[in-house]
C-alpha cells in the first residue's frame, strides 16, 4: 500500500470510529459451559425509524448458522444491564430467503442511531466494514470488552439484494493502524455496518449494507434496499 493510500485509508478508518462506530453494538450469547461468562457472537447496527431507535443485524447471529438457537438467548449490554434481543415483547422482521434481523429496542438512546436512508446510495467503488471482534477481547470481570475493527477494500460483484468488497485472507492491512495483518476467518464482525468509504473521506456516512458471510477472497453483506425495506415493515 503507497504511503498516500495509507493515509487516505487511516482517515477513513478515523472518520468511522467517529460516525459509524458509536452506532454498532455489541450481541451476546451465554458460554455453553460458563454460563455466567458471555461471549460475544455478532454485532449489530442502530437506526432511527419513526423517532425510535432500530437494531439491524445478520439473521444468523441471532438463530445461528443452521438457525436453530434462541434469540431470546442473545443480549446487548446497556448501561451496566443485559437487555436481551428476543424477549418475547419484540417484533422481529426477517426477510425470507434474506441473513437479516430488524427490531425496535427502545432501550437505546436515539442519538447513537443512525438516520435511516431516505434512497439508495449510488454503485460504491470502495467499501469500510466494522463491528467488533470477538477473538480480539479483553475481559473484565465476567464483562468482554470488545475490540473495534474498521477495514477498508475495492467493491467486488456480489449477488443480487447483496454488496461485497475484496478480504483476501492475506496481505491485508489494518486500517485503524497501517499495520500488516493476516485474517483467517475475523470472528463477531456479522451484522455490522459495511458503508461507502469515499463519502466517509468527506465526512459523511452513507449506509451501503450490513455484513453476513465472509469466503473466498470477499466480504458480503445484504444490501441498503433490503435493510430498508425490512425496517419500514416494523
């Protein structure tokens, strides 16, 4: 990477954890053998809709890969408290056929959601995904501390109602650092904000999609139209 790259990509990754990063939340499934101990599992990304904050995350990181775990096993963690995601009291909206979850959680505070996008961002050539990585943490006590993870590549094809950014297993860079990084499989990062990097250079976030799976070479997540259109049938 030029020198000039990675200066472009370092900012990028700054403006990120400012706009983007206080808006992706941590989700939370209990240890199968500490069940006292949480274990981070995913992340997930607040929206506004309707004066009322919205969290977005893959489908699977609530009801695991082959969807049969329990939602109301996964929490956030607010204020010092456990809120867990699948209550009962919620409404989850889940496309069919789509890794997508959306639902309303009050218990957030709406000035760390984003605003909903009003239309769908022109074709993106480069892509800025975060969330939080789970293998990464540090413990405290019986609370993980996640450690953030901002990482930035070209726009690669992808499926249709999806997006996808080059994430090849190695010669990558850590945008947050400039330092060399090999990524075999980055743990906790489904659900999180994918988002386009050039407006991020200029200050602005627009919202492209949401990370669900990660293989040969890309990173993919479903797209903005999806997402909008699961979070207007809230």
């Amino acid at each position: 990477m030029s020198s000039v790259a990675q200066v472009l990509t370092a900012e990028i990754a700054a403006n990120f954890q400012r706009l983007v990063q206080p808006s992706a939340i941590a989700i939370y499934a209990p240890h199968g053998s500490r069940p006292d101990t949480p274990v981070q599992v995913g992340t997930g990304l607040l929206m506004r809709r309707q004066s009322r904050p919205v969290l977005i995350t893959a489908r699977h990181v609530l009801r695991g890969h082959t969807f049969n775990e329990d939602p109301a096993e996964k929490a956030v963690h607010i204020n010092g408290s456990w809120v867990y995601v699948g209550d009962g009291s919620r409404n989850l909206v889940e496309p069919k056929g789509r890794d997508l979850s959306v639902m309303f959680m009050d218990e957030f505070a709406l000035c760390r959601c984003l605003e909903t996008p009003s239309s769908l961002p022109l074709v993106s050539t480069i892509i800025t995904m975060g969330g939080y990585l789970s293998r990464d943490f540090k413990r405290s006590g019986n609370t993980l501390r996640p450690a953030p993870r901002v990482y930035t590549n070209v726009a690669v094809p992808a499926a249709p109602g999806m997006i996808g950014l080059r994430h090849p297993r190695r010669r990558n860079v850590n945008t947050s650092t400039g330092a060399s990084a090999v990524s075999p499989a980055p743990r906790g990062l489904s659900g999180g904000p994918m988002v386009d990097s050039l407006a991020l250079l200029k200050g602005a976030v627009v919202l492209l999609g949401v990370l669900t799976e990660m293989s040969n070479g890309s990173a993919r997540g479903e797209d903005v139209g999806i997402i909008t259109q699961a979070v207007a049938a809230l």
